[in-house]
C-alpha cells in the first residue's frame, strides 16, 4: 500500500498540487512564446 504513488492518495494535498503547477508554467511559457512571436511579426 505504501509503494503506491502519492497521487493515488489526494488525503496527503500534494497529489494534486504538482499538476496545478505544471499547468500554470506550461500555460505561462505558451503566452511568453505567443507574445514574442507576436512582437516578432509586428516588427
């Protein structure tokens, strides 16, 4: 029982904090990369 992973166990409230933190960093770099390629095109 002990070797399942965290996630498996959302008691601990870590299982689902690593997800929420990709995603605003994967959601961050995309808007960087949209707005550099945006600025790119303008100029």
């Amino acid at each position: 029982m002990s070797r399942r992973p965290a996630l498996e166990h959302p008691e601990t409230g870590l299982g689902f904090v690593p997800y929420i933190l990709v995603a605003v960093i994967v959601a961050a770099v995309v808007i960087v990369i949209i707005l550099l390629r945006r600025k790119k095109k303008t100029k």
